[in-house]
C-alpha cells in the first residue's frame, strides 16, 4: 500500500494538463454494452475504477484494449449479464450496467453497491424507475435481480436529481418501446458527455443537461468513436492547490463552460484568474480570502469539489462555513485536517472553518477520493513534512497526481510500503 510523503510550503510553477473525466468515462464504457458494434473511447484517464469498469464488462465477455488513454471495446456478444459482488463492492458506479443489461438482454443480475464512506447511498431511484419501464425486480442475497420481456417507454420523475440515476434510466430508455420522459434529471456535464455518446451510436435523446430529458426509443445502437471530455474536478483541484500555495499555474484543458460556480468560488477566495479558451491560469500572490460555500446539483457547487475547499479555506484570513448538502457523510478530512493545526468545527451539515496562520506536516489517513485530494492540497500548503497513508483512494480518480505535481516544482514522493 503506496503512501504520499510531501514537503510543504512551496510555490509552484507551469503548466498542467487536465485529464480526461472519470465520472463522464465509467457510464460511457457502461453504454458500450448497449452497442451493436465496436465502440472506440478516447481520451481516457487510466484510473483505477476505470480499470475496475473493464474488468467488469470484461468478465460479461466484452472485448477490449486500453493503451494510450484510448479503449478499443466490443461488447456486441456478451456472454453473461451478472455484474459480481468482489468488483461492484470497490466501485459504486458498477451500477451503471443495470440500465444497458436490462433494456438489451431483458434481464439483469447486478450487485448492490453496498455501503460507502461518504454516505448510505440508496440506488433505490433507479429501481423504481426500471419498475416504471416494465422491469420486475427483486433484491436477493445483495443482488439486483431484474428481467423484462420489453422495457416500454414512460414519464419518470425523479425525487432527487441523481447523476448516475439519470444515465442509467437514458441508457434503459435508448432501446426501449416509445418514449421516455425523465423530470428533474440531473444537469450534470457528465450526462451530456454520455447522451453525446449514445446520440452518435443512433440513439434519439433530447433535453440533455436540462432538468427534462426526452428518449425515443430505436431498434438498435451501432458503435462509434468518442472523444471524452475533460476532468473539470481534477480542473477544480488544481485552482485550489495554486490558491493554497500562493502559486501562478496555468491549467490546461480544463472544461471551463461547465466550472462556473467553481472559479466564481476560487475568485470569491482572493485568486486571480485568467481564462484563453480552455486554459485557465490562476494567480494567487494575495491572501486567502473566507468564503461561504454550500454544495448543490449541477450547476450548483459540486459536492466532489467540498473536501479541496475545506482545505484550502483551512488558512484563510477569517472564517468560512461549508455546507455539505448532497452527501450525509463528507467530512471525514476535517479530523485529519485538525490534525495538521487547522481549526474546524462540525455543526450538522456545516463545516466552520477558522482560518489559522499556518498548517503543520503530520501522518494523516485518506477516507475517500475527494478527502484525500483535500490532504494533499493542505500538505502542499503546510510547514514542514506530510505523509498521507492509503492513497490507494486518490489513484481511483486522479490520474499520476504524484507526476503532474512534480513537474510543477513539488516535493512529492510515492513510497511503497
Ligand atoms: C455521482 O454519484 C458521482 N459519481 C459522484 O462523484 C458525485 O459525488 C455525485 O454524483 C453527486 O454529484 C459518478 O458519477 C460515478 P447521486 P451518484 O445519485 O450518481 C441520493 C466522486 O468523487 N440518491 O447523484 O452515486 C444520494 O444518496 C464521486 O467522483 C437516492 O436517495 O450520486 C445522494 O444523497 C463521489 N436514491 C443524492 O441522491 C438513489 O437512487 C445524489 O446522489 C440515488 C441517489
């Protein structure tokens, strides 16, 4: 198990590339298994739940190379549609092959996620919703057993707008009879990446990245090649490291028409930031300045975004209350945080966040992805040494951190324990 060891107090320099998106690329794979033919998925970042992700399909009988962040996949012929417990139970977003197994092979044996760090998690939306379709589902021994004779168009609303929700009922939707219509869908960029996807295999979707998205439903899906689109997290973790270090960094690639909240709150905090097409500098030689942030859906300040704030809003000149109000339980960085001399306090759902003058090194444990980039963010920004244990946490979503970080000048090292 490979831990972080990071000197702090550095400014740094240059230039960094934005990968591509984890949470656009996992449902877009998932989507190959609707395909008739070869699909060929660019731009994608070689992650750890990537690879859990073709595994999986792997495993179904699908076909694929992953070389150069470019998958060649076929999944035209699978021979199974059982999604087993030892590969959902380390990646939630498995779910996202109940939609594509059900509305093409009619039935469906796909585990239940299980529990997950940040919050109980419930996938119960998309069962109602493959109910409303015509599904029958029962939950037996921790699994998802679902079977149709055909899945038929209809109205769905949703409760809450889920993201992973809403692309599994597009992808059921895309071969079903009729028309499906989904209320208070998720927004998110992802969603569109994914409807973009299946739009160019031949599906008929409308209304992606508003509130009501419309799918007519077809025979069939071709493949296609795609070209993902950027990681606009990893984009938002880099504007909090420069803020954090008081570093000038020019962050390229990034998917700027979908991070507004996310600049609007990094200048809310003090940074200077210059946008030329996709690249984004931010300059930060002033002080970090309290901000108020409270998390929303799209295109509201992400969740996924909360934890690298708490971080570098530790040492800013005053006090910030977070509030964190999608997942029940995603402060787990703030005790370690505490730990390095910053001053939090929990209330509920609020995070209030003293500002302190400095940061100390100190061991500190990841929880989840997203705390975990919150550590190394505080790192960076703390005097003397850090070693952040289970980064295996931090591999599953940004791609060679550790590199991209030292080639901006950090004192970063990945020791293998
Ligand atoms: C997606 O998770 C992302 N994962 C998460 O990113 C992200 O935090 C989340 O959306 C919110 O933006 C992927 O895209 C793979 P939700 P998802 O369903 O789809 C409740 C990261 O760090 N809910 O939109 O699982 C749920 O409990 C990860 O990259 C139900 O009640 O999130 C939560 O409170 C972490 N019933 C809320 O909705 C359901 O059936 C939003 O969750 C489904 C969800």
């Amino acid at each position: 198990m490979d831990k972080f060891v990071i000197e702090g107090s550095k400014n740094l320099h240059g230039n960094v590339e934005i990968s591509g998106s984890k949470n656009a690329a996992l449902p877009i794979i998932a989507a190959t298994c609707l395909c008739d033919g070869p699909c060929v998925i660019n731009n994608v970042p070689n992650l750890a739940d990537i690879n859990t992700m073709l595994k999986l399909v792997e495993n179904m009988g699908c076909n694929y190379s992953f070389a150069n962040n470019s998958i060649h996949i076929d999944c035209s012929k699978l021979k199974s549609t059982k999604a087993e417990y030892d590969l959902v139970r380390k990646m939630r977003a498995s779910i996202l092959v109940l939609g594509p197994l059900i509305t093409k092979y009619l039935n469906a044996i796909v585990s239940l996620p299980g529990g997950c760090a940040i919050g109980v998690r419930p996938v119960n939306l998309h069962i109602d919703a493959l109910k409303a379709m015509g599904a029958s589902v029962n939950i037996e021994k921790g699994y998802i057993h679902a079977t149709a004779k055909k899945l038929k168009g209809t109205e769905i609303y949703l409760d809450t707008p889920t993201v992973t929700g809403t692309e599994n009922i597009i992808m059921a939707a895309t071969l079903a009879e009729d028309k499906t219509t989904i209320y208070n869908a998720a927004k998110e960029p992802e969603v569109v990446d994914l409807a973009n996807f299946l739009n160019k295999c031949g599906a008929k979707i409308s209304g992606a990245g508003s509130s009501t998205i419309e799918i007519i439903g077809v025979a069939k899906l071709t493949g296609c090649e795609y070209e993902v689109m950027p990681d606009r997290i990893e984009a938002g973790t880099f504007m909090c490291i420069a803020h954090a270090t008081h570093s000038t960094l020019t962050i390229k690639n990034a998917p700027i028409y979908c991070m507004h909240a996310i600049i609007d709150k990094i200048k809310e905090a003090g940074a200077d930031v210059q946008i030329k097409d996709n690249d984004c500098t931010v300059i930060s030689h002033s002080n970090i300045l309290p901000v108020n942030i409270k998390t929303f859906a799209y295109p509201g300040f992400p969740t996924d975004m909360q934890a690298q704030f708490t971080a570098m809003l530790t040492l800013a000149q005053g006090t910030s209350i977070i509030e964190e109000t999608i997942f029940e339980n995603r402060f787990q960085h703030v005790a370690e945080l505490n730990r390095m001399g910053a001053n939090i306090v929990i209330s509920g759902n609020k995070a209030i966040v003293n500002g302190v003058k400095k940061i100390y090194g100190a061991q500190v444990m990841a929880t989840d992805l997203r705390a975990s980039a919150s550590l190394v963010i505080a790192a960076l920004a703390a005097e003397n040494t850090t070693e952040i244990l289970r980064i295996y946490h931090l591999d599953r979503g940004y791609e060679f951190l550790d590199k991209k970080l030292q080639a901006l000048g950090a004192r970063i090292k990945r020791v293998s324990q």
